[in-house]
C-alpha cells in the first residue's frame, strides 16, 4: 500500500475508535441513568415531592404494585413487598391519603380493608416516605424501605395474615354459660383436667391476624390486627351456675371445707366446691372417714338383713364387743328404749356396732359395692375422682367401719351419691359430663330393694325433722344424715353432713368442724336452698 494510502487509514481508524468510545459512553450512561452534565442534582423541589408521593400512592392503592415499585430507587425489593400486601396480608381494599409534606418527606395515612376466612376488618395506621432524587437518573422517586408499607416493617420482616391459635376449650354448664376459673375459683382444678383430657378432641374456629413476622417463618413478632377472634370450642358439663354459685359462697364460710350436689334422677354432679385452693380437689378426689353418715350404708345391710326401723335397739352410753375396744357416743350421750329408727336419727355409735354381729365381715364392703356403686374405683365422671373405700375388717375394725371410722374412706362426691341412691332407690353414677358425651363405660350397681330404700328414706327424715339435723330448717321431704368423724392428731372431729331434698342431694366436710350439723350442716342446707 502506498504511504499516503496508510495515512488516510490511520486517520479513518482512529476515528472510528473515538466514535465507539463515545458511543459506549453514551450507551452506560443511558443504561445508568444518565450522569452527565445534563442530569438533574439537588433535592427535588416541592412540586416534585407532591407529584411522587400522589403517583406512587396512587399505584399502590390501585394494586399496581410493579408501577409503584417503578417509582421507588430500588424497584427490585420494593415489588414482592408491595405485592405481598395483597396477597400474604390479604388486604382487599387499600385507601391512601397523604398529608401535608415537610420538606421531602410526606406522612400518609392507610385504610385497608383485610378479608380472611369468611371475614373481614378495617385496618388503619399511618406511615410516611421521603421522596429523593435518582442518583443516575436525577429524578425524584421514593426512598424504598420496608416501613413505607408499615412502620414496623423491616427487612428480615413481612406481612401476613392467617389463623392464630384456636382459643382454650371453655367449659359450660348445662345452661351453655362459660364457667371460668375467676368467677368459680373452686373450679380451677376441673377446669384444667377438662382441658387436658378433651381439647385435643374438640375444634374451635381459629382467630384470624395480621402479623409481622420472621420471613424465615422462625415465628411471630407481633400481633397488628385481630380480623375475628375466633371461637373456643364449648365443652358440656352437667354443672350448674346458680348452684355453683351457692356452693362457692357456702365453703367460703368454713376453712378447707369441701361440698358435690348432685342430680339424685341423672347422676348428673351440679357443682363441686373447696375453700382451699390449689391443684388437690378435695371434694371429688379426698379420701377421709366420713363418720357417722356412712351409717346408711350400715344401716341398708341392716336393713336388708331383717332389721327394721321400730326394731328396738338400745343406745347405752358405752359399748365394747367381745371385750375388745370401748366405743362411745358423742357428749357421751344415751338413749333408753331406743329403736333402730331412732339411733339412727341420733347417730348413736354405740347401738350401731352393738349389731355387728348381724353383719358378716365383708358385710359393709359388698353393701357398699352391690347397692351404692362404691369402693369399684370404676366410675368415669369425665375426671379424676376417688370413688371410695370400704376394707373388709373384722372386730374392732369393722366395728369402726360400722360407724364410718377405720379404713373406711370417702368424700363429699361419694357421700352425695349415697343419698341421691337413698332418694332415687337407686345408684346412678356421678358424672360431670352429660352420659352421652365422650366414650365412656358408665359404672353401674344393683337397684336399691323398695322396703330397703323407703326405710332409709324414713330414717334420714326423721334425721332431718327430729334427730341430730333437726333445726336447720331443710324444708318437707327432706332426708339427712349427720356425721363427726375422729381424725388422729386433731382436737375436734372433722364435721360432715349430707341430706336430699326433691331431686338434689348434697354432702360437705369441714375438717376439725365438729359436729355435723354444726359447720357442715349449715353448709349443705345453703346448696339445697340453691338448687
């Protein structure tokens, strides 16, 4: 090639290399935003800060998300979270309205309408944003940050709304009425057993939220908004309030006193009571002598066994069988020319174990067993109970048992399920859940004999009319039996009383009370004007 040629190249290549450089210039800063000398700096002016906010909102609200995020600085993160709103948040409706600006920034208020689940909620609250200029683009545009959608939104955080926890399982009466532990302390420990035998059989409605939480799902933050409370799931009981009300007030008159009621028609237990508080319920799970109102299982042996009421018994002040222990009477008290029907009215120990040879030694126990459902451990009331004891005792130990001292043991549930068997004629046992809820293999016990049943009624009225519970004002027709039962290491006897009138039947124990009818007597008359 001639010199001149090689010139004229040179000029023509070099030319085409300044042209590419200047056009990969131009093309990065297109691509960039721009950057050059024409680019617009400074802070944006006011009219700039409105104009934004206005389009930004505007898409926001419409559920453009990808156009608001395009007035963002950071489009990339700023759309899944706007589009998240819509569809993690649930939200339905969104008004935006935005106040006045301070400088670049500009406060917002926000009315959603969240709809979750079959329901819906007005959520309001407000934020702000702050309107910057583009860095490569010089326009104004939203200084992206997770709070512009809530202001305690953050970057390892999100919007979300869904089902929260299905409130506790609530316990009801036979009524329907909620029995909580702060208006029926007494109920504390049923309450909770309930719970933790049945809630994982019953469903509540969940409640719905909108919450902030980890976006790795590690867990809530917080609570924003309850969109429905949900429903707890409602557990039946045979409980009931009026009658629980009376027998929370009543053991409040008498330290550590205990009383059950009882349906004596269904079985159905109507309210269960302590004064003392704690995890022990000691109405339904104690297990103590119960004196003298064990005589009328005593006393259906007897019966049953051709010993009638007009039979005469005599109530010396003292009695030892066969040499072997001295049994007295309370106060040391007698009665001359006595029948069965009147030491049983006067509770008198020692014409009781003066019989004892009418009984053989398993007597009391398949007594107990056959007629009164007792001393099985097999009832299924829905929660943990004690269902009494009676051993099988020879001499001075089943002369003990006779009178309800010894090994014998029982409770206000099971002495209250003695009288509603005498009032019925028969045993029905104590639930605290209605027979058809759950399943359960409900104890059962041979019906009462008729003559047997009416002679203790006979027996436990004239109790109430005439004997040691005369006085206390149970009404006509009503049963009862007084009992003190002897506790080693304690100076007066624990006080124990049951009775039935119509179709209730109630029993207490007020330990180191004294005399039956002296603390729980009152105790129980009170329940029975209740129900």
């Amino acid at each position: 090639m001639r010199t001149g040629a090689k010139a004229v190249l040179c000029l023509v290549l070099a030319g085409m290399a300044a042209l590419a450089v200047f056009g990969v210039t131009n093309i990065y800063q297109a691509v960039a935003g721009g950057g050059g000398d024409d680019v617009e700096k400074g802070p944006p002016s006011a009219a700039e800060v409105r104009t934004t906010a206005r389009d930004f909102l505007a898409a926001w609200a419409d559920r453009r998300p990808a156009d608001a995020a395009r007035l963002t600085d950071f489009a990339a993160e700023a759309q899944p979270v706007l589009g998240a709103y819509f569809t993690d948040a649930k939200v339905r409706k969104l008004t935006l309205e935005p106040g006045a600006a301070r400088g670049a920034t500009v406060p917002f208020s926000v009315t959603a309408r969240v709809v979750a689940g079959g329901h819906a909620k007005t959520w309001t609250y407000d934020s702000k944003l702050t309107v910057v200029r583009g860095r490569t683009t010089g326009k104004p545009l939203v200084d992206w940050e997770p709070s512009v959608v809530h202001p305690e939104l953050a970057d390892n955080l999100r919007l979300v709304t869904r089902e929260g926890e299905t409130p506790q399982v609530v316990a009801v009466d036979a009524d329907g009425r909620v029995l909580s532990e702060e208006k029926y302390p007494s109920l504390r420990p049923v309450l909770a057993q309930l719970r933790e035998r049945y809630a994982g059989k019953l469903r509540g409605e969940p409640g719905i939220e909108v919450l902030i939480e980890q976006t790795d799902g590690s867990g809530s933050v917080r609570s924003l908004l309850g969109v429905s409370k949900g429903r707890p799931a409602k557990l039946p009981t045979t409980l009931e309030a009026g009658v629980q009300r009376a027998a929370e007030k009543a053991v409040r008159e008498h330290r550590r006193s205990s009383v059950v009621a009882v349906r004596p028609s269904t079985g159905e237990i109507l309210a269960t009571a302590n004064e003392a508080g704690g995890d022990f319920d000691n109405a339904l799970q104690g297990a103590t002598a119960p004196g003298s109102t064990f005589k009328i299982i005593t006393a259906a042996a007897l019966l049953a066994g051709g010993v009638e009421p007009e039979t005469p018994v005599s109530c010396p002040r003292t009695y030892a069988h066969d040499q072997g222990m001295t049994f007295h009477n309370v106060e040391g008290g007698e009665i001359e020319d006595a029948t069965f029907a009147q030491d049983f009215a006067q509770s008198c120990n020692t014409a009781f174990v003066s019989l004892g040879d009418e009984l053989a030694d398993d007597e009391l126990a398949v007594t107990a067993r056959r007629w009164f459902g007792l001393g099985k451990d097999d009832w299924q009331t829905g929660v943990a109970t004690f269902d009494g004891a009676v051993p099988v005792g020879e001499g001075d130990e089943k002369s003990a048992a006779i009178i309800g001292q010894g090994r014998v043991q029982m409770n206000p549930l099971t002495m209250a399920s003695v009288a509603a068997t005498v009032a019925s004629g028969g045993f029905r046992q104590p639930v605290l859940l209605p027979r058809s809820f759950g399943d359960r293999d409900i104890a059962t016990a041979e019906p009462l004999p008729a003559p047997v049943a009416a002679d203790l009624r006979q027996m436990m009225e004239l109790t109430a009319t005439d004997g040691t519970a005369a006085g206390l004002g149970l009404g006509a027709g009503a049963g009862a039996k007084t009992g003190s039962a002897e506790v080693d290491g304690q100076e007066r006897p624990d006080s124990w009383f049951t009775a039935y009138r119509g179709d209730l039947a109630v029993a207490a124990v007020v330990p180191e009370g004294g005399h039956g009818s002296e603390a729980a007597g009152p105790l129980v008359a009170a329940v029975l004007a209740a129900g």
